[in-house]
C-alpha cells in the first residue's frame, strides 16, 4: 500500500510540472493555428505545391507516353530487345516538388518562429507570464512543441493533398511509393524544422522581431548559397595543387604510345585520390548547409537510381543510372551523413535557443 501511496505521489508531482508546459503548448496550438501570417503563407505554399505537383505530373504522363511507344516498338520487333525499358514512378513528381519545398518551406519555418520570443520580450509579457506557476524551460518547450505540431500538420496535409491530386488524376502510387512518399514528408519536415529552429533561436538572442528576421534570412542566405560556393573553395585550398601531367602528355590532346603506362597510372591514381578528397573535403563542409542535406536526401529517397550517379568526384561518375533499383543499404551509404546533419542541425539551433532563454534577463 505504500509503494501504491509513493507511486500515486510521484504522478501527482510529474503532472504538476508538466501541467505547465501542456497550458502553454495547447495556448501557442491554438494562436500558432489560427494565426492569420501562418495561414496566408501556408496558403501560398499550399497552392504553390499544388502547381509544382501538376508540373510534375505533366513529365510524369509524358515519360509513360515514351514508355509506351518504346514497348510498342519493342513488342513490334521480332528481334529480342537489348534492353527493356523500366516505366516511370510516380515519385518522379515530388522529386518535382523538392525545389518548391526548398525555397517556401523555409518561408513557413521562418515565419513561424522569428517572433515566437521577441514579441513576448517587446509586449514585455513574460514577467506576466512567469508570475503564473509556470517555469522558463516550460515557456520555451511548450512554444517550441506547438509551433513543430502545426508545421508538421501543414506539411502532412500539403502531401496529403498532392497525393489525392495524383488519385483524382490516375496516377495511383505502389506501397513502396506510398512509403517513399511518408520518408520524403518526414524529411520535408526535419528541413522546415531546421529554418524554424534557427528563427526561433534568432528570436531569442535578438533584440527585436525586425532584428530577429533580418539576422535569420541572412544566415539562411549564407547556409543555403555561400556555404556550398565557400565549401568547393575550401576544398580545392585544403587538397592543395593537382598532380601533374606526365612531361610527355602535357600538350596533348590524347595519349601518346611513347609515355610510359606505368607513369600514366600513376597519374592516373594520384588524380583520383586528388579528387577523392576534394569531394570528401566540400562534402563534410556541406554538411552545414540545409538545403544541400535536403536536396540530397529527398533525391535519395523519390529518385535513388539518380542519386547514386551524383558524386562530387569527377573520377567516380558512373555513365546513366543503374539497371537495377538501388538497395537501401547503398542508399544509405551514401547519404547518412546528411541524415544526420538533417536531425542535428535543428537540434543545435534550438539548444541553443533553449539555453539562452534559460539564461535571459527578464526585467
């Protein structure tokens, strides 16, 4: 009976301290929801993703058009084909989707988080706030849990509404479309998160909202654009100066018989490992870049065949895609870093934005 008296304590006391944080989530839900900016522009972005579903579509019927006249002239052949065409997927649109996801999505995050503390910092409401049984970390949590609910929300009804375009339209996706489609929403998401989670870190150390939105598209400027420009350049710094061409093929156009193979190969070998690590090198640096972490994986996931062909390494390129579909396993391979830099990022900006809230001085 004891141990049943402590377990019951110990239940009162963890909802007395969350209680706290489920009133204000439920409170931001509900202004985050219904608040008429995140409307207007999940609007724009609805109809935006809409027309970048038709476009897809529209390259979608196209390639099942070519696809039928090759069949129809391989079935009219007598002889036996080379090669048997593949017919298109329908993923083929969202991999259409992705370019319309990068630049609006981080629109949406942004606007939902550049004020989500320098508005209560302006009104001066958080002393008010504090005054009520109610603690920091759960002001800034519950903030935080509201505002991703209500993005994940709009972006699971933006994919549910382009796939009910896609049925309207005669395009039924396979169960491992269906998958792909859920891995790209969820990965649409953690980039959405990841702008949102930098606002909202802006919000917090900036003095202002206007400072909080200037300071946050400049820094998206600088992720998105000038990290992968700096990162090719720092690679090419960091890998140092080519090797050089053997003396008696410097000026040619082809390979002459008198060089010596042996010489040539190595070459050959130190070019490769030359440009094996100027990839590596603008690769990691990438990694701060959300945008090449998204473009990268939503690649992967709604069109892995041309993934795998697309390498930093001029010396790795594979000529087309491969025949067969590419394993989850060499998928992964290839991207899980980004995967990782995709959940870190939004982790880190709102460490970040947690620590200082924690830390502030309300007066």
């Amino acid at each position: 009976m004891q141990d049943y008296y402590a377990l019951v304590a110990r239940c009162q006391g963890w909802l007395s301290v969350t209680s706290g944080l489920f009133v204000v989530l439920q409170k931001e839900f509900v202004d985050q929801l219904t608040n008429r900016r995140f409307l207007t522009i999940f609007a724009l972005f609805l109809i935006i993703s809409v027309i970048g579903v038709h476009d897809g579509a529209d390259q979608y019927n196209n390639m099942l058009a070519s696809y039928a006249q090759r069949m129809q002239s391989i079935s009219s052949d007598t002889q036996i084909p080379g090669y048997m065409p593949e017919i298109p997927s329908s993923l083929i649109i969202f991999t259409k989707m992705t370019d319309y996801f990068v630049m609006f999505g981080v629109f949406l995050g942004i606007a939902m988080g550049f004020d989500l503390i320098s508005k209560e910092k302006e009104t001066r409401s958080l002393r008010t706030l504090l005054s009520h049984p109610v603690f920091r970390d759960e002001i800034v949590n519950g903030k935080a849990i509201a505002s991703a609910l209500v993005l994940a929300i709009a972006l699971g009804a933006t994919i549910a509404v382009s796939v009910a375009i896609l049925l309207i339209m005669g395009i039924i996706p396979t169960a491992d479309e269906l998958c792909a489609i859920l891995l790209f929403a969820g990965i649409s998401t953690m980039f959405v998160l990841t702008y949102f989670s930098l606002a909202l870190m802006m919000s917090t150390v900036a003095p202002d909202s206007g400072t909080a939105l200037i300071s946050t598209l400049a820094i998206f400027l600088l992720l998105s654009s000038a990290v992968p420009i700096l990162g090719w350049t720092a690679a090419e710094m960091i890998a140092g100066s080519p090797p050089t061409l053997p003396a008696d093929a410097q000026g040619s156009h082809y390979i002459s018989k008198n060089i010596d193979s042996s010489e040539f190969e190595q070459y050959e070998r130190e070019m490769q490992s030359y440009w094996e690590g100027r990839a590596a090198a603008s690769s990691l640096i990438n990694l701060l870049s959300p945008n090449v972490n998204y473009q990268k994986t939503a690649l992967a996931v709604t069109d892995p065949k041309i993934a795998v062909t697309m390498d930093n390494n001029p010396y790795s390129f594979v000529e087309g895609p491969p025949e067969t579909q590419p394993g989850l396993d060499e998928i992964l391979d290839r991207i899980w870093a980004n995967v990782v830099a995709l959940i870190a990022l939004p982790c880190v900006f709102f460490s970040a934005a947690y620590v200082t809230f924690m830390r502030m001085d309300i007066r």
